[in-house]
C-alpha cells in the first residue's frame, strides 16, 4: 500500500517530512520513499491499470509517480491545497486545483494541460469564492464525478461536467450549515464514497452517522447502526465485497455489512 507520512516532531528535511512510504504487507518493510512535497500530503489515488499513482498536498502541488521509481515524474502547481482522483479505467484523473473548479487531464498526456474544466457549487455572496473541493470520486462505470465541497456533494457528469445533483449533507443530518459540523464551529471535511453500482453514495453526517443517498433522487436512503464518537469523515466500499468501512475525526473506525432490508 502506498500511504502518506504523519508529522509528530519537524526535522530540518521537509520532504523527508512528508514523503510517501510504498510498504509491503507480505513482510511488512517498505519497499520505497517518494519524496517531494514539503506539506502534509491530503490525497493519495492509485490507478486501476497502471503502477502510476497522484498525491495532492497543501504545499498546493499534485504530483504524478511510477511505483517502480521513486523519481517525480510530473508536477502541477494549483492556487489552493488540491484534491485528486483516477477514473476506473486509468485513462483520465481529475484535480481540483482552485477554489470551486475542478480539471480533467488525460493521464498519458497530462504535460499538454487539461482538456476540460468545469465549476463547482456557487459563489459565496461574502466573499465571492466558490466553495474549495476536498474530495473527488468517478463512478465506477466512469459516467459520473463526485465532488465533496463544504459540506456538500455535487455529482457531475464526467464527460460535459453538467450537474446532475447536489446533496446538502451537513443540513440533512443536522449541521447547522453547510460546511459546518453539529456544533457549527468548523468545517466538515467528508470524503463520500460511491457504492459498485453506481446508484447510491456513502457519507458521514454532522450527527456522527454514517448515511447513504440516492443518486437518481437526491434522498436519504437510510442511516446506519450506532453513532461514530466524532463525525465519519472517511467512508470507503470494499472491493468486491458487501462490506463498507468508515473513520470518524476521533480515531474510531467501524465495519459495515449492509442489511438488504436496510
């Protein structure tokens, strides 16, 4: 597995800092360092075909990688800590690299720049920005990108970026706004998943549950068991597998097996 390193105690090496390990799980040694990013890395995506793999950092990079090197192979500069995703098949990945506004690259020629862009949530009258994206998923059958934007899930059509819907998750489960957790003191940074057949997504709510949603009506679905001790903040479908995990801001981590009369 690939993973990104956590920072207890700064050394005067950033980049060792916050490089990313490769670690075997067959006998547990890592097999590789990456090293590059002088922040904490935020996202990591692996494709599904290749060894290629992108991380997004709050050094405001995203940064392209080969598992058989640990030699950068690309870089792009965004005006915002970014977020990054590859579709099912490895062809295409998208960053969201400002605020409000996600790109599509094709990843065997990402060097040419992106061959679509499009906008996501609206302009806040305050301070007239659009809301930062902090997470980026392709549906499975690579139709559809999910965009997870203060609070909120806006699903887009991967080929034209039209909006197909958008679900309020911090108003739905008791936030105080979007964007805001139960207390409505911070940000809720979800990261929703997709369930395989594309009809449903996952994400923690701001009443410390788990929630699944509809994605051809926009409703609640149901609600799932017992409350996380923080807000599930990670969500995660198992591949291959009728199993879900999720991870709340307090450090638990729970397994799912979702009931077919849920």
């Amino acid at each position: 597995m690939v993973y990104a390193s956590k920072v207890k105690a700064p050394s005067k090496d950033v980049k060792k800092d916050h490089a990313l390990r490769y670690h075997s799980l067959h006998d547990n040694t890592y097999l590789r360092y990456f090293f590059g990013h002088t922040a904490q890395v935020t996202t990591v995506s692996m494709s599904a075909k290749t060894d290629m793999f992108l991380s997004a950092a709050a050094d405001e990079t995203v940064r392209l990688w080969d598992l058989r090197t640990d030699q950068c192979n690309g870089k792009i500069e965004c005006a915002t800590t970014p977020c990054v995703a590859y579709d099912q098949q490895g062809l295409i990945f998208a960053a969201a690299c400002a605020d409000g506004e996600v790109t599509l690259y094709d990843a065997r020629g990402y060097a040419r720049g992106p061959f679509s862009a499009g906008k996501v949530g609206s302009v806040d009258r305050a301070t007239g920005l659009r809301p930062r994206v902090t997470c980026l998923k392709f549906s499975d059958d690579g139709e559809s990108l999910m965009c997870v934007a203060g609070g909120t899930m806006y699903i887009h059509d991967a080929f034209d970026f039209g909006e197909k819907m958008r679900i309020d998750v911090a108003m739905e489960t008791g936030g105080t706004g979007a964007g805001k957790d139960a207390a409505g003191t911070s940000g809720m940074n979800l990261e929703a998943c997709w369930t395989p057949d594309g009809q449903y997504v996952l994400s923690g709510g701001a009443d410390s549950r788990v929630h699944v949603w509809s994605v051809r009506t926009g409703g609640k679905v149901t609600s799932w068991g017992s409350r996380h001790a923080g807000i599930p903040s990670s969500v995660r479908w198992a591949p291959g597998m009728m199993m879900a995990a999720s991870a709340c801001t307090e450090g638990g981590c729970a397994l799912w097996i979702p009931q077919l009369d849920a």
